[in-house]
C-alpha cells in the first residue's frame, strides 16, 4: 500500500510556513517560483559556514571537510536523478547559467546548417541558450508547437522536426507556467534514433516526481534546488562521455577533470550543503536508510497527496465560470500535469488578482512566468496569467480559502 503523507509533520519541518499575513497565517502557493526550506537545510548550511567555512582542496580541517560536504551532496543529488556517478553531478549558479555554459561548449561541436529542436512550451531559459548557440554556429533553430487548447506539447509533429542534422533536442519534463508534464520517453528515442543529443530541464518536475536519468535515456539535466526545498543553486548532470569530450570554458588552474572542469570560480559551499540536506529531507519523507527506495517511497506520497489537491482545486474551480484554466483539466489526466496552475479571470487582470491575494496573505505569481513561447500561443502576452502552485506542503483547507476568494471576485 502507498506511504500517506503525513503533512502536519512535514509543515512543522518549514519554519518560512509560520508566516502570517494581518493576523491570519500566509498561504504559499508561489512554490513553482521557489519553495520554503526545512530547517534540516538552513541548519545544514549554517553547519557549514560556521564550522567548514574554507575553500576547497587543501591540506587543513575544514577545507577537507568543505570538501567532503561537496562529495556527499553530489552522491546525494546522483541519488535523487538516478544519475549512475556523481562526478556527472556539476553544481553552478542556478540552472540558466550552466544551461548557458553548457549551450556555447556545445555550439562549438556544431557546423553551419545543423540543426536544434526547442519547444514552445519551455522555460526560456531552454529555449533562448540554445537560439543563442545555434546563431553563433551558424545552426538551424526548429520549434515544437502546442496545442493551445491544453497547453501540451504538438508529438505528432515532432518526428518531423528531426533530420540527420539534429544535433540537439532541448525539452522540459514540466512546464512551470501551466504544470503540463511531457512524456518526454519518446522524444529521447525519436531523437537518438536520427543521433542528436537530448537536454532535458527537469526544473520544474523535480519538486513533484522522481527523475532517473537513466530511464531517461537523455545525455544532460538541469535542475533548481531552490524549486525542492533547497537553497539558491543550480545542478547540471551530463554523461560522463559528454563531459569530457566537451569543450569546457575553464580557467587554466581549474581541473581538467569532471565535474572541476564544468565548476568555474568558488562555489556557494553552503548552498550546496543545504542541496544535500534537502535530498534528505525529501528521503525522510519516504524514511528508511537507502536513500534510493526512499526517495521513491517518498515521492509516491507525495504525489498521491498533489493528485489530490489537484483534483480538489480542478473541482472547485471548475463551479466558478469566471475563471479559465489554461492547460490540462479533466481530472482523469492528473498523471499528465503537476498541480501549478495557470489562471486567467473573465474581467479581472491577473495583476489586480494576484496583489488582492497578496494582501490577504495568499502569496501567487503573476505574469509571463519566462515561459514567452507559450504565453504568446495562447494570446496572454499582455496580461499574462495567475500562477498557483501547489507542494506537498500546501493543505486543502488552503485550497478551499483560496477557493472562496477566488469566488468572490465575482465574474
Ligand atoms: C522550468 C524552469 N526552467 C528553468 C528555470 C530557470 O531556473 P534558474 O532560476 O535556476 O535559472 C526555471 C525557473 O523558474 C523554471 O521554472
């Protein structure tokens, strides 16, 4: 039987959800933008800025030890994508920097007249990296559509898109702006099959699924650790051949081996330790001592407890006819979406919504959410959307205040 979640116990956990917005405790639903953190990671990261506070590498205590920190969250971060070596686990910035450094060492393998797939659906930092790339090498840009209707990714035409001068296939595995999850399975295939390479952003499905690279089938991932519970870092994983045999832009002192040739300057030593105590945290909700099984216990809790708040909110929001949601909303394709929501209201703009619900303590997006590709097939590019999200921290009783005030704005 499937692990419930036990949310009290992982609410007590997140010190930021005590919160209370004139008298009344905040409401988070601004997940898909950046979650709250348990306090195992700002513990963890004060740990290390308190007691392993040095650069890596040398020959003294705490440098050993800021070095072990850095090993440990990278076993730990191979376990949380199924990566088979952490030394594929390179840790950056945030995610559209090292999509940024990945996509200019990429762009030199490629010629004039190659070609690179990205979809309209896409964060734009998986799209315009890759645009940028392309026009540098002199490559072709190809662009997966939409259906508009639903927010989900046009497969029938993508075999089309791909000729033997792919080089690259550029997707998201969840669209932050409306919560589509792409079956992404047979994109790898179609795309090995004509030898292209598959980059994968995994950002925005990282808080809600599990994620095996492996499985996968792609050569590259990106993630946010400040999406799943985390501090402000970004993760790349590249196979292991991938990352040798790249290009890397690095200074001449750096290591010439992996991941030291992906890392440029210090990194935020804290950050990463907190990265590794929020793949914990996530294990915790599966409990047991391999983190592997539970991560996966973990998150088969924690996304029967979405499904259900998805399903929750798609009922209660369909009996209010003021408001549309774009993308997917029969309830029986709850495997096909995460619970982030993109909203539009009949009269009302999005930004005169979403600062209402400030102020009563409801904290939600507004906008285009970086996600332009999509924000214009659907004809929002002006007035852009409401973003709701949900995390496994969120309660229905959250949803159904949420519910209420949506409601009385009326149509
Ligand atoms: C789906 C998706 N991809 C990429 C990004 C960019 O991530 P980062 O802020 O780490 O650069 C975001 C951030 O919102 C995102 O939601």
């Amino acid at each position: 039987m499937m692990q419930q979640l036990d949310v009290e116990a992982c609410r007590r956990q997140f010190p930021g959800l005590a919160r209370q917005v004139g008298g009344r405790p905040a409401v988070f639903f601004d997940g898909p933008g950046g979650s709250q953190v348990p306090s195992v990671v700002i513990d963890a990261m004060t740990d290390c800025l308190t007691h392993r506070n040095a650069n890596d590498g040398g020959l003294f205590a705490t440098s050993r030890e800021v070095g072990e920190v850095v090993n440990s969250a990278r076993q730990a971060v191979a376990d949380l994508i199924g990566a088979p070596d952490p030394d594929e686990v390179v840790f950056g910035q945030n995610m559209t920097t090292l999509t940024f450094a990945l996509s200019r060492s990429l762009a030199r393998t490629w010629r004039q007249g190659d070609e690179v797939v990205v979809t309209r659906l896409d964060h734009d930092a998986n799209v315009t990296p890759w645009v940028l790339a392309a026009e540098e090498a002199g490559a072709v840009v190809r662009v997966l559509d939409i259906d508009p209707t639903n927010c989900t990714l046009r497969l029938d035409q993508f075999q089309n898109l791909l000729t033997d001068r792919t080089r690259l296939v550029a997707v998201g595995l969840a669209s932050n702006a409306v919560g589509t999850v792409n079956p992404i399975g047979e994109m790898v295939a179609a795309a090995r099959r004509v030898g292209a390479l598959v980059f994968v952003d995994a950002v925005h499905i990282v808080p809600h699924r599990p994620v095996d690279v492996m499985a996968l089938g792609a050569d590259f991932l990106a993630c946010s650790c400040y999406k799943f519970f985390g501090p402000h870092l970004g993760v790349l994983w590249g196979r292991r051949e991938h990352l040798e045999r790249l290009p890397a832009y690095k200074v001449r002192p750096a290591p010439d081996s992996i991941p030291g040739r992906w890392m440029t300057g210090t990194p935020s030593f804290e950050a990463i330790a907190g990265t590794r105590a929020a793949v914990d945290y996530l294990a915790g909700i599966g409990g047991g001592s391999d983190r592997g099984v539970a991560l996966a216990t973990g998150y088969a809790a924690i996304q029967g407890y979405e499904n259900a708040l998805a399903e929750q909110f798609l009922d209660g929001i369909a009996r209010l006819p003021a408001w549309r949601v774009w993308g997917i909303t029969d309830s029986a394709r709850l495997a096909d979406r995460v619970p982030t929501f993109g909203l539009t209201h009949r009269t009302k703009p999005a930004a005169e919504v979403a600062g209402i619900l400030g102020e009563q303590g409801y904290f939600v997006w507004n906008g285009h959410f970086y996600a332009p590709g999509l924000i214009d097939a659907i004809g929002l590019a002006k007035a852009g959307m409401l973003r709701v999200g949900f995390l496994h921290y969120n309660t229905a009783s959250e949803i159904d205040r949420l519910l209420n005030v949506l409601g009385d704005l009326g149509t």
